[in-house]
C-alpha cells in the first residue's frame, strides 16, 4: 500500500503532465484521490477524536474544586447564593452549574445542603447544642425547616436519630 506522500507526489506529477500525455488512467487517479482523502480523513479522526473508550469530563478544575470546597464548608451557617459559588471559580452561573454536576453529581443547592445535614448530625452527636442551635449553624432558618431537611436527608427527625444512636446518652 502507498503512503500518503507516495500518493500526493505521483497526483502532482499527473497534474503537471498534459492531458494527451499522462500515463495515469482516469480510474487511477480516482483511485490516488480516493486514498488520499481516505488517509488524510483518518489522520484528521486520530487527531480530533478521542478514543473510544476514554470519556472526558466538562467539570470544575482541581483549584476550583478545592476553592468550592473550602468555600462551603466555611459558610455552611449562613445563605449561600449561587453566583457566590460560581464567581469564586470565576465562571458564569449556568457554566458553574453544569460543572459542579458534572464534577460532585449533584446540583449545588443539593450538595450544600448535604453537607449542611453531614454537619447537623455531627453537632447533634456532640452534647450540649439544642436543635434551634444547630439549625442556625448549619444554615437553616428554624428548626422547623431544619428538621424537614434532616428527615428528608437522613429518613428519620432528630429526635429519632438520637434515640436510634447507642453511642448517645438520652439526657
């Protein structure tokens, strides 16, 4: 099988020669085009495309997945607005949105409040904080929403967490 330089050089020399004289055939030099087109559309795939097998994200980068981090767990006791989080990983909203799904699985407002919850049932474990407390650490604006959000995180209330843990002394 020819290369593709082989090829190019003997349709340049066919090009040059006039019509009469030229020893390729019309079939053959379809044939030369055909290759050429075939070789150079094969190199162009294995250029742009990736493999197969490989699949590449479109997420956060490890900077602003790091920043991302630090930034909520920071302000886990107040509101946290969106385009905070997106101009911290100085991005657009709706990029920042599709990012962070693409990178933690979840859409910001889901996570945060997961994490919120993580914290809630951690303060819940240490003693001596009532349930109004620790919604206001972890964000939440009473205990009423912050016992919907812990029911609807961990499947059972506060109370019900506390009395299934054996670690923890009813007081």
């Amino acid at each position: 099988m020819q290369n593709m330089s082989e090829i190019a050089a003997s349709s340049q020399r066919a090009a040059h020669v006039p019509h009469q004289q030229s020893t390729m055939s019309s079939t053959s030099w379809k044939d030369a085009t055909a290759k050429t087109t075939d070789c150079s559309s094969e190199e162009q795939e294995s250029v742009d495309s990736p493999p197969s097998n490989q699949q590449f994200r479109y997420g956060l980068m490890r900077w602003q997945t790091t920043k991302i981090l630090a930034f909520i767990e920071n302000n886990l006791h107040r509101q946290i607005k969106l385009f905070e989080l997106a101009s911290q990983c100085r991005l657009s909203v709706s990029h920042f949105g599709r990012a962070f799904k693409e990178t933690f699985g979840s859409s910001p407002y889901q996570f945060v409040l997961r994490k919120r919850m993580e914290r809630a049932r951690t303060l819940l474990l240490e003693e001596g904080y009532s349930l109004s407390q620790i919604a206001l650490e972890c964000g939440m604006c009473d205990q009423s929403h912050f016992t919907r959000a812990f029911r609807g995180t961990f499947g059972k209330s506060p109370g019900a967490f506390l009395r299934a843990d054996p670690g923890h002394s009813a007081s």
